[in-house]
C-alpha cells in the first residue's frame, strides 16, 4: 500500500486520537495532558473518581469544549479545525434531553427520528421497536417530565441508537440505575458495537468497565495514570484484595503494620470503621497473615476475600485511595442529573 493509503487506513482504524489534551479552569487544569487512542469498532472505557475530568475530556472531544492544549481527532477529523464533520460522526447521551419535556417518549423520539431524515411510518416503527427493547412501552404515552431518572437514560440511548453514528459518548449511562436496568444497559452498548459503533464510556464503576470494555484508560486529577485491557490493569492490581476488621480500634496500625510485612505490599485503612485492605495476590499468604496477627496479638473480628474496587485500583496506581469516595457517591445522582443538560447548547 502506498503512504497515502497507509494514512487513511489508520486514520479509519482509530475512531479517537488524542495527544495532550488540556483543559484549564482558572488555575484547575481538570484535562492536564490526555493521550487516548480508541480502535475503531471497540468500546472503550474510560475509568476515575469524581472530577479526574471525564465528562471535561468527553466534551472536548465531541466539540463542545475547546480544548486549551493538545489536539484530537474523531476518525481523523481534528476536533477544533473540522467540529461539523465531527459532530456528524459522534453522538451523546443527554444531547436527547434538549427535546419537549412535555412531549410522550413515542412523540420525542417520533421527531428525533424525523429530524434524522426517517419517513413517518419508519419513525414511527423505529419509536416503538426502541421503547420496548428499553422497557418504556408502558411510559410510551407519558410526557418526558414525569420520567424518572433511570427512565430517561433509557430514553437517551434510545435516541442514541435511531442515528446509530459511529462513535457514541456515553458519560456514565449506568448511574443511579437499578441492577436490572443496569443490565439491560450493557446488552444493548454490546448491541450498538456489535452493529459497527464504536462506544466511549465513562464510569466510576470498575465492574462495569469490566463487562464491557476492551481497553481502559484509569485518569486521576486530569492524566491517564493507567491504560490497556481489563486483564493487563487487573494484573497489575492482583486479583482479588482482602478485607480485615480489628475488633480492637486501636490496634489498627499494629495491625496494619503486620498486614505490610507478611504480605509486603501496600494497605489502606478506614480508621473509624477499623478496616483493612490489602490486595492479595497468593490466597496461601493468608495463612502467614493469620499467624502473623494472632503473633502479634490483634484479634479479628471479621475478614473477607473481595474482587478489587475502584478504590483499590486508585490505591496500588496512585499509591492512595479515593478519598471520601463513598460521601461523593452519595452525592453523585443529583449531580449526574444535572450533566445530562450541559449538552444542550
Ligand atoms: N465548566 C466548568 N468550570 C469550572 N470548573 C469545571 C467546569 N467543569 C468541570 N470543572 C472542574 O474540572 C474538574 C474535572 O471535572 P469533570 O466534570 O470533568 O470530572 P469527572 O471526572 O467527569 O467527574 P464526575 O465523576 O464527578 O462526573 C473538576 O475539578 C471540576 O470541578
Ligand atoms: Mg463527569
């Protein structure tokens, strides 16, 4: 193949191509160097904590934020130079919001189709195949206002998957929604690749980039501090992490200090619950470690073998936890909600 050729095959090969991404709030630099490559055809996760700047990263790239540093290009059209042809390639959840609160389901996604160019009678098939794969069919006829939560997102990816384009954005379409919704999300992100999408998806959830994900990016106060498949970042934190509650409080540290030594790597503490975490690599260690407190004289009064949370991935990249991880959580629907409207401009 020629060299031009050569060019345009990679550049179809990757639906992103991010070098440096910056992005600067007052002295904040909540984007502070992002390099990303997204395959084409894939879905891609990208995995942080509350504000490592995901939804900042997704809105540069799908032409809603100028970028202040670094460059991007959506199928190797350059975010800042080329936003009209971008903005046909990309679509994003939330962008369906800016249709008629007191219009039904049926009725905004009958003009969201129409406006995609769908004759009558296939917007109106194509409404109702997209309510009932997302169980809306019962709210068909309900104005959008009185949707809750978990409905509307349903509603967005079903408005995402009328145009189908190439690469969806979805920033976190899994939160706040119950487990079996949750589920039926995920069916259908696999739908939409398996159809020839290429999904981006932002999440706080590592399970979740666990089900879907070929690749993840981990970003942490605006860098990437870790990249590559489930597995790689999986080996790289051990497979499974270790639970330990002292029953008394303040041994904590005398407890952690053995925890250290026998399994010799790093822990993070819960002082007020006086808990434990350790990843594990080797279950037999476990043995050691028992020994080893009961040596030391640090009763237990509970422990447990866990897969590895967010947090822990955050701890054996970072070094630290995410801290207050739980409290920010709490505050995360309400939020969350509110983002879904910043794409309306
Ligand atoms: N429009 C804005 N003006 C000023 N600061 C902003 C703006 N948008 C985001 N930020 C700040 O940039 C940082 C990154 O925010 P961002 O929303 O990208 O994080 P996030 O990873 O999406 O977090 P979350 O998980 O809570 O959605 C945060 O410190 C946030 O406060
Ligand atoms: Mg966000």
């Amino acid at each position: 193949m020629n060299q031009q050729g050569n060019k345009v095959r990679q550049q179809v090969e990757l639906a992103i191509e991010a070098q440096g991404l910056v992005k600067i709030f007052g002295d904040n630099r909540a984007v502070d160097g992002v390099d990303l490559k997204v395959p084409t055809g894939t879905i891609y996760g990208v995995l942080g904590p509350n504000g490592a700047g995901k939804t900042t990263a997704i809105r540069m790239l799908a032409t809603l934020l100028r970028p202040d540093g670094g460059s991007a290009r959506i199928f190797g059209h350059d975010v800042v130079k080329e936003p009209q042809i971008v903005r046909q390639l990309i679509g994003v959840t939330g962008q369906y919001a800016s249709v008629d609160e007191s219009l039904s389901a049926t009725e905004n996604l009958v003009i969201f189709s129409r406006l995609l160019g769908l004759g009558r009678a296939e917007a109106k098939r194509k409404a109702a195949d997209l309510l009932e794969e997302f169980g809306l069919s019962e709210a068909a006829r309900r104005p959008l206002k009185n949707f809750s939560g978990g409905m509307r997102r349903r509603l967005d990816l079903a408005a995402s998957l009328i145009a189908q384009p190439p690469l969806i954005f979805l920033d976190e379409p899994t939160t706040g929604l119950d487990p079996r919704t949750r589920n039926q999300m995920w069916d259908t992100i696999r739908r939409l690749v398996g159809s020839g999408s290429t999904v981006l998806l932002t999440t706080q959830y590592l399970e979740e980039a666990d089900q879907l994900a070929d690749r993840i990016a981990v970003i942490d106060h605006g860098r990437v501090v870790a990249e590559g498949t489930v597995d790689d970042l999986k080996s790289s934190i051990g497979s499974s992490s270790l639970h330990l509650r002292v029953q008394n409080p303040q041994q904590i540290q005398l407890a952690r200090q053995t925890v250290e030594r026998v399994l010799r790597v790093q822990t993070a503490i819960s002082a007020e619950a006086a808990t434990i975490t350790a990843p594990m690599g080797n279950a037999d260690a476990v043995t050691d470690l028992l020994i080893g407190l009961r040596e030391a004289g640090v009763p237990l009064s509970e422990m447990s073998v866990q897969k590895p949370t967010l947090d822990e991935v955050f701890l054996s990249l970072t070094g630290r936890g995410v801290e207050d991880h739980a409290a920010q959580s709490a505050n995360k629907t309400a939020k969350t909600e509110g983002q879904e409207y910043e794409y309306i401009h």
